[in-house]
C-alpha cells in the first residue's frame, strides 16, 4: 500500500501539471484512502511503529491538501468547500 501511495503521488503530479483533473482526483483520493488503510494494520502490530504511522498520516494530509486544493480552487466546487 505504501508503494502504490508514493507511485500515486507521482501520478497525481504529473496530473496536475497536465490539467487532468481527473486523475488528480482519482489517485490522490486512493493515496488518502491506502494511508488510512496501512495505518490501521500497523497499529495492530505490537510494539506499534509510530513513527510509520506519522508518516503516512503526513502522506494521507498531503493528498487531502491537494484534494482541497483541486476542488475548492481549481474546479471551484464551492458547495464541497467550507469557507
């Protein structure tokens, strides 16, 4: 999940930089989403590696930036967007 996560961010970059919204949306979502699962195994594990916990939940925050980022200023879907 991690390396599918770090393959995605490429993606969502060069996404971006071609206006292919998308894809951005796509694959930034599914970054987030394999974070949050990833986490959720590893703190199963005893002793529980925190410091790959903080790191992905800085990847899961990071998508969600570019996520916010894409709908509220990019698309300007106002309605997804709490001001």
């Amino acid at each position: 999940m991690y390396e599918s996560s770090l393959y995605r961010d490429d993606v969502v970059l060069k996404a971006l930089a071609a206006k292919d919204y998308d894809t951005v949306n796509i694959n930034a979502g599914a970054a987030s989403d394999n974070m949050i699962s990833c986490n959720e195994e590893l703190s199963t594990l005893k002793p529980v590696p925190q410091s790959l916990i903080t790191k992905n939940t800085v990847i899961e925050n990071l998508s969600n930036i570019v996520l916010t980022i894409l709908e509220c200023f990019i698309r300007k879907e106002s309605r997804l967007c709490s001001h």
